[in-house]
C-alpha cells in the first residue's frame, strides 16, 4: 500500500467504529463515525432492506437554519436545545416487487443514561422510554403562538414525517428529528418499522445528544 493511501486508510479507520446491534433483528447492524472535521457524530443502522441514518446537527447550524427562516431567537434556540439530528430513512431493495417499508416516529422512545455509565456498552437507565419529540408535538405548542404562517410551512417541510413509507427501488427521504434530550445528553433509542406487515424493532444504544459550543 502506497505511503499516500496508507494514511488515508488509517485516518478513516481512526474515525469509524462498528459494533454488533443489541436487537430481535440478527442480521441487523450499526456503524458510528465521527466527521473529522466537524466532530458530530452520525449513527447508521441497516437490517434487512431498511437503512437509518442519525447525524447529529449542532444547536448552531439549527438555531441559524430557523432564524433564517423568520422564527425569533427564542422559539429557534428551544428547537436547537432539542437534540436534532438529521435523519435519513431508506429502502434499499431494487426490486420493485418486495414489500415496502413503512415508520411511525410515534412509536419511537429514547431512554436516558445514568451519566456514571456513560462509557459503558451495558449502562443502566435513569429514566423509563419516553417519546421523541415530534413536529406535531411544536405545532401544538405554537397554537396559540404569532410565529408567522410561512415559518410553521418552513418548519414542517424541514421535520422529518411522523409517518413515512418507503417503497422498494430505493425510496428516501430525510429531515430533522427532535429526540428532546439536553445537549450532551446521552441516551439509548428504540426503533420501530414495519416491512410489509411484519413489526421490527431495535435499540441504537449510546447515542449523544450535540453539544452547543459557544460561538
């Protein structure tokens, strides 16, 4: 291997990490990697032809992305505080006769982690499965709110659908997801999908919520 590639080699595989999925799904798996540059952390969880992505945003690329879109400081800094990952749902299967995948982010819960156990595979919880937070759960917040039409339009295009169906032939789609958590918080989250008819679940355990870095 040539000196040139070798460092390549090295430094991608400082910066990626897989490990083994704790869940009903056997041939389900999840890889961590951390952008070398921005240091977010982005979780990928593949198990049959469902594919998640979970990258973190930090508070300040949120905060700025709803203030440019005419939120005030106080309602886009309460989104930002909200553990929001960008999040990709797939179906990866080229046959367009294979059934196709459906999630109801409703069914979704996280769990807290005791902070003591924090650095452990195995750690406890502190608290019992809570719901994320979902778009409709800021809508109902707002309803009584002056946040301009064109805002909650802008906000609801840029959130990811509580409720989302992928076909097969490679259907995606992508948008923010409030986990609700504090930043640095660290949490385990329960997956739920359906492939055809048939329920799936999984635990991506260990995941952290961005921190908010002072500017």
């Amino acid at each position: 291997m040539k000196q040139k590639n070798k460092l390549l080699f090295l430094l991608v595989l400082s910066f990626t990490t897989s490990y083994s999925l704790m869940a009903s799904e056997p041939d389900g798996k999840i890889s961590k990697t951390i952008d070398a540059q921005t240091q977010l952390s982005a979780w990928k969880f593949s198990a049959g032809n469902f594919q998640l992505e979970l990258i973190q945003r930090s508070p300040q690329q949120t905060r700025s992305f709803f203030q440019g879109r005419g939120f005030s400081s106080k309602v886009a800094d309460d989104i930002a505080l909200s553990c929001v990952f960008q999040t990709i749902g797939r179906n990866t299967e080229a046959d367009n006769k294979t059934d196709s995948v459906s999630v109801d982010l409703s069914e979704w819960r996280i769990v807290l982690v005791d902070d003591k156990d924090k650095n452990s595979e195995n750690a406890t919880a502190n608290e019992k499965p809570k719901p994320i937070k979902l778009k409709e759960d800021w809508a109902n917040e707002w309803k009584d709110s002056d946040i301009k039409p064109a805002s909650r339009i802008a906000f609801r295009w840029a959130t990811y659908p509580t409720e989302q169906r992928f076909d097969p032939g490679g259907d995606f789609n992508w948008g923010m997801i409030s986990m609700g958590p504090k930043p640095e918080a660290i949490f385990d989250l329960h997956i739920f999908w359906k492939q055809g008819e048939q329920q799936h679940d999984a635990w991506i355990k260990q995941m952290q919520c961005p921190a908010d870095q002072p500017e």
